[in-house]
C-alpha cells in the first residue's frame, strides 16, 4: 500500500520533483565525467611526462568530485525539506487518517529512491550518449 501510495504521490507531485530530477540527472552526469576521465582511451596513449600531469590533475578532479558531492549532498537535503514543507497538509491528513510518523517517513524514503534510481539510469544514460 504504502508503494502504491508513493508511486502516486510522484506522479502527482511530477512538477515539484522535477528540480529535483533535473539536479539529480546533472549530478550522477559529473560523477561520472570526473570518474570515468582516467579509462578513457586517450589518457593510455600519452608520454611518461604527460601521464604523471594526467595522474595529478585526475587527483585534482577526485577532490573536486568529494567538493560536488558535499554540495550535491547539502542540495538534496534541502530539497528534500522543501518538499515535505511544501506537502505538510497532505502529510496531516495522512495523520488525521490514522497513519502513523513511521509510515509517513517510509512513504517519503520510498519517494526518495524512485527518484534517485530514475535519476541514477537517465544520468548515466545522458553522459554516455
């Protein structure tokens, strides 16, 4: 009950997750630039002197990635409060039927992970095209 619920609830509320999605599409995208940047077939044919370059900024980008991922981190935290500020009404009628906090949360968590798995698969899918 509480998937069906959830899965509802997305597709009411398509236009608040849309930020949301998009944040979350552009954020896998950088990961996997910045992670993938080493393997590619290029990086393997260069000089010694280019590669230990190559080795440094590729150190570079790691923490630059550590940096994105604290600000995508501290934007899916906020995002996240915005929308369960944005649905306290419908949060209290769930209440108001007798659904416990836990069940709510569970409804939110399940929300959560619909988005960031479709998230994870088109964000993958966009930066290999």
């Amino acid at each position: 009950m509480l998937f069906k619920l959830s899965f509802n609830n997305m597709k009411k509320s398509i236009k608040d997750y849309g930020i949301y999605f998009l944040t979350l599409v552009l954020g896998v995208s950088i990961f996997y630039m910045f992670n993938s940047l080493d393997s590619q077939q290029a990086m393997l044919q260069v000089s010694e002197s280019q590669r230990e370059i190559i080795k440094l900024m590729i150190q570079l980008l790691g923490m630059i990635s550590v940096f994105v991922a604290i600000i995508l981190g501290l934007l899916i935290v906020y995002a996240s409060n915005f929308l369960i500020n944005r649905r306290k009404k419908e949060f209290g009628v769930y209440m108001l039927l007798g659904m416990g906090k836990r069940q709510i949360s569970k409804i939110i968590l399940l929300e959560t992970i619909f988005v960031g798995i479709i998230s994870l698969a088109v964000g993958i899918v966009v930066r290999s095209v």
